[in-house]
C-alpha cells in the first residue's frame, strides 16, 4: 500500500480533501487581503515573496551555518 492509501485512512489527518480545501480557500482570501490593504498585484506579491526567501535564507545561513 502506498502512502497516499494510509494518509487518507486517518480521519485527523490535514491531507483529508475537505481540511485541505479549506486551508487553501483561507490563504487565498488572505493573500487577497494583503494585495488590496497594500495596493500590489500578483508579480508585487511575487517579488516580495522572493526577496522575504532570501531574507530567511540568509538568516538561516547566518544563524546555523556560520
């Protein structure tokens, strides 16, 4: 049996189809939210998604690495 089998045996698990929906309905409502209150379109939401990476990158890298 696959994993994707046991995942969905589970009755609590986030990966059930409805939890799921749910989750990502509520982040698209959310990202929506910050695009409107920031005044930004999806590639302003994209840049800003790029450089926070490689802000916790480089502070991952500072922190655990050094």
């Amino acid at each position: 049996m696959g994993s994707r089998t046991c995942l969905r045996g589970r009755n609590n698990s986030i990966f059930r189809t409805d939890k799921l929906k749910k989750m990502i309905e509520w982040h698209k409502r959310y990202i929506e939210y910050w695009k409107k209150k920031l005044n930004i379109s999806d590639y302003g939401v994209i840049w800003i998604t790029f450089f926070k990476g490689i802000f916790i990158g480089l502070l991952i890298y500072h922190f655990f690495i050094i």
